[in-house]
C-alpha cells in the first residue's frame, strides 16, 4: 500500500504538471477515504492525512504519515466505548496524529505517541478526574509500549488485574483516587522501569508486596490512604533511588521499619495514621537529604530527637504524637529552613532551646501537650513566625517580647505564663475562667455553642451562641459572658483556600428541622477544645452536632473522601476514627452524638483531635481533621432539653483545671496542676495530690 501511495503522488506530481490534476487529485481524495475506513475497522493500512480534505483547490497534495500500530488502534478504540469517552476523544484519525486536539501535555483524555521507528506506538495515556467508572478492561494491557498511565481521580472499581505486569515499558503509573479493591498484585514487580508509582486513596487490602523491591529505578511511591495492611515489607530495602513516599492512613503493623535510614535519597517521607510502633530508629539520622518529614501516632515505645542531626535541608518537621520524650536537641535551631515545626502531644521535658530564638525561616510552631518546663526563651517569636503553641506545659514565667506583632497568634492555655498583658480580653476571659469558676459569674448548668456560625435558636428553642470569631493557627478564645472557650491548634500546609478554620454550604440539611444550624462548622487541622466554665458540678448530657458538609457524596471521584478523627470528653476517648457521613448515611445530613459526663471542678472539657488518618485530599488539598457543627452541655436533671434521648456514659473522671490568671500571676497557689500522660498522649490535669504508683 505504501508503494501503492508513493507511485500515486509521484504520478499526481507529473499530471498536475501536464495539466491532468483534476482527475488524480479525486481518485487520490477516493483512495484516501477507502484507506481510512479500513484504518477505523482496525485494519493495518497507511492513512492519508489531507491539509486540508474538503479543500476546494483539487491542485493541493496530501502528505503521508506513519501509522500506528492497528492492534494498539483497536484496543484503544475498545477502552474509548468501555468508558464512555467518545464525545470527549472521538478518534476519526490516526491516534497518533501529529498536532491532533488529544497529544498535548495539557490535553484531557491525552493520547500520545512514539513515532520514531516505521510504526507508531501509543506511549502515554491519560484518563483523569473524568469519572470514569468500571472495571480495568482488558484491552489496556495490549498498549505494551505505555510509558505513562494516568488514571487518576475517577471511580474505577475492582482488582487490578495481573496483567498489568505485561506494561514492561511503564515509566508513571497512577491509579490514586479511584475505588480499587483486592490486594495490590505482585506484577507490579515487573515495571522495573518504573519512576513513579501511586495507588493512593483507594480500598485495596492485605500487605504490600515484596515483589515491589525489583522497581529499583522507583523515585515516587505514593500509597497513602490506600488500604494496605501488616508489616512493610523487608525487601523496600531496595528502593534506593526513592524521594518521595507518601504511606499515612494505612493498616501497617509492627515497628518502623530500621531499614528507611538506608533510602538516603529521600526527600519526602509521610507516616502518620498507621499503627507502627515506635521508636524512630537512629539510622533515620542517615535522612540527610530530607525536606518534608512527617511521621505521627507511633505506639508502645518511646522515641527521642537524637536521630536529628544533619537534616539542615527539612522545612517541614512534624513528629505529633510519637511518644517522643527527653529534652529538645538545641541543634534543631540551626535548620535554617524549617517552616513548620510540630512536636505537639509527645513527652518532652526540660526548657525550650534557646537556639530556637535563632529561626531564620520559621513561620509555625506547635509544642503543646508535653511536659516542658522553666520559661520560654523572650525572643522566641522570631521574624518570620506566625503560631506558636506551647499549651498544656508547666511553662512559667512572662510572655515572650514582641507578643504584640501584627499576624502573630499564641496559644497558652494550660500553662503557668503571666498572660496579664494579653491585649485580647476574651483570651484573658478564658484564663482567668479556667480556674474553678468565673469572677463575679453565677455557675452555670448550660451552655450552647453555634460552632463557626452566628447565633441561632433551634426548633426546640435552645440558644446556641455565636462562634464566628475568627481564629488562627494558635488560638484561645472565650465568648463574651465567659460561660465557654474555645482553643485550637494546627495549620492546613497545603490548602489552596487559605488558612480556614470554619467550613460553610449552602445545600440544605436533611434530618433536621434546623437546616441552618449545621451550615457552618469549626474544623481544624489537629486539635480544637471547646470547654464548658462555670459550670455547677454534678452529671451532665453533651450533645455534639455535626453533618459533613465539605466532603461529597456523590457517585464522582470527589465522593471518596474519608473524614476521621477522634473526640475525648474530659480526658477520657469517647468515639475513635468517627466518620460524620458514614453515619450519617451521608453528605449534608445531620447527627446529633450523645454523652454523659460527671463535672467536679466547674469545667467541661471537649476535645476533637485528628489522629493522621482519613484522606487528605479529596476534594481538595487538606481536607481533613476534625469537623463540629454544635454543641449543647446541659446537667442531666434538666429534663426537657435533650435534642436526642441515646446517650453514652463517660466514666466517671475529675476534669481538668487549668493554669489561669489570679492577680499578678497565672496560677493559684490553691491548686497543685499534676499533668498525666494517658496511653492515648491526651493531656487531664488533676486538682487533688499526685499519687504514686
């Protein structure tokens, strides 16, 4: 046929030169039009592209191209009808048509080739957050020479299959986002070509694979949020050439693995929501080229910071809730690029460095729920920073210079600091109220809060006070009559919105007469602590409110998120991995938890607290962490103002006091604050003498 069309244009050159073109050029226009039926009924046959085909100038020549390979052809004809994406990449041409709408980069479905030898091969393929939905056909494994699959962010269901191992030539590899299951198959062993790799987000189950040791050219593993459970694998050992892990939010058992120390061209590793054991293994001090580190929720051991020595390159530094103990490196304050340094909810002792006067760079800083002492260093509020928390420490002594600066936002609760200079009202409000009661208040037997929302009156006609103060990443609040605050703490890194700590919709609520109580919510990225102050003592009902109102529940890829944390009622966990919309039933409907509680120091301690798991990015970056719409506290004898009747006991605990304004001073002489360290990390302060033991 190739010669066929050569012969053809040779003769149509010598007859529009003897003044015959009108008739070659429609018999060559002809031949054309029979070559590329034959090409779209699957055909190995040259297709003839035209300039211009409906030219009116029968004097204008075609040119050739090569053509691909027709078993690719038909086998991606198949994969366009499995998923429905003919209106979106209507192939009425050769697939690997030079300038065709579909080979650019930024082309969506994207369909790229390798023409360089006497045939086309298709290389890249691109399916992504198009919904697509159903099983992996088949007919994608007979694109042998695919070097990049994109099919992230879609609804595709079930295994992957094990053919997937015959795509020898795959360089980029995404399956993340999506609604696989089964267990992650071994072939993927057999991409040794492989640069990247990520299943991320999807519902896979059983251990990873060993076989994934033979990807030793592997630089991206992205697993977070996928499923997979037990130990990890040994035989990761080989994976020397890996930058970036992602692998939080997974069912992984044992101890965390000595062996990452080895992988020293990490630059990216995130481990938290998993079930590893502690300790940090000192070999991960081998880490040197690392620039994002986040590890969290490590059980049963203890853990120190010795392994930070030589990563001057991190500038993102999160250890929460590791069990890391013993006194804080000074060195730490010579990694000039740290931003964002969290080592919140460990077991830190001793004073605060003095070297962390000297961040460079430094913008959020989270210390709080340890156990650091003494007084903090008074120009610890470096140029650059933004939060600082040191909360729940028996830290003593003034308020660091500089305090004032505009931007900046501090958390202290729970401390000994002298905050009496504090310039915000409600902030001293709330110290002062966190001692066993108010000044010049009334105890109290209720209260309401309209969490992220102005105030509003239900249809039972309970009035939940306004809570729409904006607040930082460090902040502590009361309202106005004292009779509740609020702390939070943490920072969303990556949200493209911004620092938001309220989350609103304006879709209707559904089971609820009262719609507009739950179109706003306080969420946070870590920890945020309503406390009830003034309270009579004696055995209180919390009702907790919420509905998800951020993360879909529609049959798109932006209905896969998972939201989980957990919530502690004065010290003590009550719900742990609680999912709003699972039940719920759903997005955008509302439900309303019940507790009982016993009050004997006049507070009320609420706390939600993300514990690393759920997804993190769906629908959109950092959509995660905790999510409350409202909350109503009222003593178990008032009858008539429970919004639901199930309840759920809380053990009998003796709350909490916490470090508060008296006089000149932060902290009564009346009270001895003992600290206790729960297996949880969590933090109860007791107002009765330690007892040993």
């Amino acid at each position: 046929m190739a010669v066929i069309f050569a012969r053809l244009r040779s003769s149509s050159r010598d007859l529009s030169n003897g003044g015959g073109g009108v008739s070659i050029g429609i018999l060559e226009r002809k031949f054309q039009r029979r070559q590329l039926n034959r090409y779209l009924a699957g055909k190995r046959a040259p297709v003839l592209i035209a300039t211009d085909l409906a030219c009116s100038d029968p004097g204008q020549l075609v040119s050739a191209q090569q053509t691909t390979d027709s078993d690719e052809v038909a086998a991606l004809n198949k994969i366009i009808n499995h998923w429905e994406l003919n209106t979106k990449l209507n192939l009425t041409i050769d697939p690997c048509t030079s300038n065709a709408s579909w080979a650019p980069d930024n082309a969506n479905p994207r369909v790229a080739c390798d023409c360089t030898g006497n045939t086309c091969h298709i290389t890249h393929l691109k399916i992504y957050a198009l919904d697509i939905s159903g099983e992996l056909p088949k007919e994608l494994f007979l694109l042998k020479q695919l070097m990049d699959l994109n099919l992230g962010q879609n609804v595709l269901r079930g295994p992957i299959p094990a053919e997937i191992g015959q795509l020898s030539n795959m360089q980029y590899l995404s399956l993340g986002i999506n609604n696989l299951t089964g267990q992650v198959p071994p072939e993927l062993g057999n991409l040794t070509k492989l640069k990247s790799l990520s299943f991320s987000s999807n519902n896979f189950n059983g251990p990873l694979p060993s076989e994934l040791e033979n990807l030793t050219s592997l630089q991206q593993l992205y697993i977070d949020s996928s499923g997979v459970s037990g130990p990890i694998p040994q035989q990761l050992a080989n994976l020397k050439a890996l930058q970036i892990l992602w692998a939080s939010d997974n069912l992984f058992t044992g101890k965390l693995p000595e062996f990452f120390g080895t992988l020293t061209e990490l630059k990216d590793l995130r481990l938290q929501g998993t079930s590893l054991e502690g300790p940090i293994p000192r070999s991960f001090g081998d880490l040197t080229k690392l620039e994002n580190l986040r590890i969290g929720d490590l059980s049963t051991e203890d853990s120190t910071l010795d392994f930070l020595e030589n990563q001057t390159s991190l500038s993102i530094l999160s250890l929460r809730n590791c069990r890391v103990s013993g006194a804080i490196p000074e060195r730490i304050g010579k990694f000039a690029k740290l931003q964002y340094l969290d080592l919140s909810f460990n077991k830190l002792t001793g004073q605060i460095p003095n070297s962390f006067q000297d961040f460079s760079s430094l913008q959020y800083l989270y210390l709080g729920n340890n156990k650091l002492s003494e007084q903090l260093p008074s120009n610890i509020i470096s140029p650059k920073l933004i939060a600082l928390d040191v909360s729940f420490n028996p830290i003593s002594g003034n308020l660091p210079s500089n305090f004032t600066k505009v931007g900046f936002s501090m958390n202290v609760v729970g401390t000994s600091i002298n905050a009496n200079s504090l310039l915000d009202s409600k902030a001293i409000g709330m110290l002062q109220c966190l001692q066993t009661q108010c000044t010049n208040q009334v105890p109290a037997s209720s209260f309401s809060i309209k969490c992220g929302g102005t105030e509003q009156t239900s249809s039972s006609g309970i009035k939940f006070d306004d809570d729409s103060e904006k607040v930082e990443a460090a902040s502590m609040y009361s309202n106005s009559n004292y009779q509740w605050a609020l702390s939070n703490n943490g920072n969303f890194i990556s949200n493209p919105n911004g620092p938001l700590y309220i989350a609103k919709t304006d879709t209707q609520i559904t089971d609820t007469l009262d719609s507009e109580l739950y179109k706003t919510a306080r969420i946070s990225p870590s920890s945020l602590r309503y406390y009830g102050l003034g309270l009579k003592n004696g055995k209180y009902i919390i009702e907790l409110h919420f509905a998800e109102i951020t993360m879909d529940d529609s049959q798109s890829w932006k209905g896969l998120g998972r939201r989980l944390f957990d919530i502690y009622i004065q010290g003590e966990r009550v719900l742990q991995d609680f999912n709003i919309q699972k039940e719920a039933g759903g997005s955008n409907r509302a439900l309303i938890k019940t507790f009982e509680a016993n009050i004997t120091n006049t507070i009320m301690d609420i706390h939600f607290f993300w514990a690393g798991k759920g997804t993190c990015c769906i629908p959109f970056q950092s959509t995660y962490g905790p999510l409350v719409s409202a909350v109503h506290v009222y003593q178990a004898s008032e009858a008539g103002f429970s919004s639901k009747r199930d309840k759920k006991h809380v053990g009998r605990v003796v709350g909490i006091a916490i470090g508060c304004v008296a006089g000149s001073v932060i902290i009564s002489s009346l009270f001895y604050l003992w600290w206790v360290k729960g297996s949880s990390g969590h933090m109860q302060v007791h107002t009765d003498s330690p007892k040993k033991g």
